[in-house]
C-alpha cells in the first residue's frame, strides 16, 4: 500500500520516492511508488498533476488494493525518482474543497439542509442539499455565515480516529471507510471525515460564493466558487457589466432598468409586426386568389416558395381558404419540400388522406386533419407531381 504524504501535510510539494512496480493504462505507462504526495482522484475531488522523475504526471488514480497509480506520458525505470507536484492546482483545489467543508455545514446550521454529494469541477463546484426547494434567503443566510467563518481565519486541522469513535466526535456525515479515519476539523465550527487535501486556516479558502442554484432529484444543487475562482468570476461578472454598459452607455446600476425598457420595447415591436403580417398575408391570399383559375372546380391555388417560413405559409393556407370551394396547396423549399394542403369546409375530401395517399406514391411523410394537412421530406423533384396529385384528389372528389 502506498504512504500517502498528502495525508500529513498538503502544502509538500516535492518528494523522493522509489518507483516499484511498471503498468500501462490505457495504452499509457503507469507506476506505483512506495510513497507520494500526488492526491488520486477521490471523494469528488480531481487528481494532482505535476513532474515525476522526467515524465508529466497525467493522471492519478487508487488501485483497489489501496495503492496508488500514476499515469505519465513517458516510462520510468524501477528505482529512487523525484516528483514534484503542481502547486497551483494543489491550491486551487484545496481552496475549493475546504470551501466545500464550511459550505457544507454552514447549510446544515442555518436551514438543517445536509450535503448528500459533492463535485470538484474545472471552472465551478457543486454541492446537493437535501432540502427541494431553499429560498433566496436561506441560500444567502448559509453564504453569510460561511464567509463569516473564513473571515474568522479558524484553524484546520486532522484527527485520525477509530470508526467507533466517529460519533463522539460529534463529525457532520459518517464515513464507509475501513480501519483508521482521516477527520478534517475546522475548529468550533465543523468535522468531517474526508481524505481530500485542505488549507492550514480558513482565511485561505477566501471568497466562498454561490454563483446558482436549482432543483436536483428531490433536492438543490449549488453552484459555487472559492479563492481564486471567486476573482475570476467575479472579474468576469464585472467586464460583461462594463461591456454591457458600454453598449447602453449606462452605468451597470441602470441596466436592469433599460433592460427591461428593451424587451418592452422588443414585445411591441413583436406585436406590431404580428398585425402587418397578417395584413400581408391577407392581402397575398387576395391577390392569389384574383389569379387563380376559376374555370377548375374547387378553385385550386398552387404555389411554392424558397425558404419561406411554414407558420407563415400555414396561416397564408388558412387565409385562402376561409372562403368557400377552395383548395390551397403551398410549398416550401430548404434542403427539402414541405407541402402545406387546406381546403374550404365546403370542399369534399380529406386533406390528411390526400397527402399520406402523395406519400405513399410520390415519397415524403405526413399527415393531419380533414381540413388541413402538412407533409415533409418531399423530394424536390417529385414537388410539382405532389402538387399535381393533391389537386387532382380533390378535383376528383365527388360531394357525400
């Protein structure tokens, strides 16, 4: 089994080492030391990464058998190696991880809410809590109290303990483990068994910020970011504001005043344009209506359009049939035809039936109601024949 150097002190970042065993994984060499200070990925917190000998540390992983491997991007011989691990993502991990510990239960003081699951990620980390659905408030209560205990900059410190000892100690969640375990404790605030690597005191977790939050499986998950990645977002934040006020030439403060102002101003626009299209579209169906061969009954209108809108040749379609012994059948061509097909409620036939009897002749699938029907798919090619057989259905169709 591997001595795990990070267990006693997570600020080592070099270490000799003696390499005893070579494996591959996943068609990449693979070691095992007989002691490390690289953390494996565990307890929902990502591996370290670093130097070890001449390779780079790709990833680090616990065997079953409780050794650790590490994945390298180039062979190292059996022997006495040197590794170093990469401090700036040791520290931003430990940031994260003992920010998740105050978080933790600073929502389990201030709403009762347990942690059932934590993630370490890239960018942001979330915790579950086990409450559905927190209030604003409850969220910001638990936020206030937990940037109060970094602020407090509380020590924090292992306990190794003996699993029936857990309880005494009074820890925030129980632990599966086996034999002899790890307890982080952030003094008169929180214990918690846990493997993972922290800070020495509170004060160097930082910021701990709550970034969002949504409903999960019965419970909340919370976004949030600590230490450095509470600068970073809160830099980020800050130059979209600054851009977005740019853009308004306001400051931050009124944008949501002017924002709402826009979209006031955009649902009007909306409305607006609704009302021209429909006088638009009447005043098409007018026009294709007045050029349409009266001779043929029902009166049939066939056109077909480039990239036109099918909610738009839909309601152009219904404009032209709210009369009497008319057949409309509309096209519109992308990368292949849709066909729309409506009819008058006096003409006989089915549009539905019409169109799936295209289908199954000319290719295409579709379908619909009585009086009105779509079908997608067509080959451009077989366009003017779908036209032409609709119309020819309904030309045919003798009155029940």
């Amino acid at each position: 089994m591997t001595e795990r150097l990070y267990y006693h002190d997570s600020y080592l970042l070099e270490f000799t080492a003696t390499v005893l065993e070579q494996q591959a994984r996943d068609g990449k060499p693979a070691v095992e030391l007989d002691r490390t200070a690289f953390y494996p990925a565990s307890g929902g917190q990502p591996c370290d990464t670093g130097i070890l000998g001449t390779a780079h540390v790709l990833e680090v992983e616990e065997t079953p058998s409780g050794s650790i491997l590490h994945i390298l991007d180039a062979s190292l011989p059996p022997g006495p190696v040197t590794g170093r691990v990469d401090w700036e993502r040791r520290f931003d991990h430990m940031q994260q991880h003992s920010g998740q510990h105050v978080l933790s239960q600073a929502f389990l003081k201030t709403a009762g809410a347990a942690t059932a699951s934590f993630h370490l990620g890239r960018e942001t980390s979330t915790i579950d809590i086990e409450i559905a659905r927190p209030s604003p408030e409850q969220i910001r209560a638990a936020e206030a109290l937990a940037a109060r205990t970094v602020f407090e900059n509380r020590p924090v410190t292992v306990i190794n303990a003996r699993p029936e000892e857990l309880s005494g100690l009074g820890v925030r969640k129980e632990s599966q483990r086996q034999g002899e375990v790890r307890v982080i404790e952030i003094e008169d605030f929180d214990r918690s068994p846990c493997g993972g690597t922290h800070v020495r005191r509170t004060g160097e977790i930082g910021l701990i910020a709550a970034l969002g939050w949504e409903h999960y499986k019965g419970m909340t998950r919370i976004e949030f970011v600590c230490g450095g990645r509470a600068l970073s977002a809160l830099r980020h934040a800050r130059d979209l504001l600054d851009r977005l006020g740019g853009q308004f030439s306001a400051h931050a403060s009124d944008l949501p005043r002017l924002a709402a102002k826009l979209l006031d101003e955009r649902s009007q626009l909306q409305r607006e344009n609704a009302r021209l299209t429909q006088k638009m579209l009447e005043i098409e169906a007018l026009e294709l209506l007045s050029s349409a061969d009266k001779s043929i009954r029902p009166i049939t209108v066939c056109r077909n359009y480039d990239h036109r809108d099918l909610e738009n040749v839909k309601i152009l379609a219904r404009k032209l049939t709210a009369g009497a012994g008319i057949v409309a059948i509309l096209g519109t061509v992308h990368d292949s035809a849709q066909i729309v097909v409506a009819k008058s409620s006096d003409v006989s036939g089915d549009c539905g039936l019409a169109v799936r009897q295209a289908a199954a002749a000319l290719g295409g699938r579709g379908g619909g109601k009585a009086d009105m029907a779509q079908a997608g798919g067509v080959p451009d090619e077989q366009l003017s024949s779908w036209s032409a057989a609709i119309a020819s259905y309904f030309i045919n169709c003798r009155p029940q």
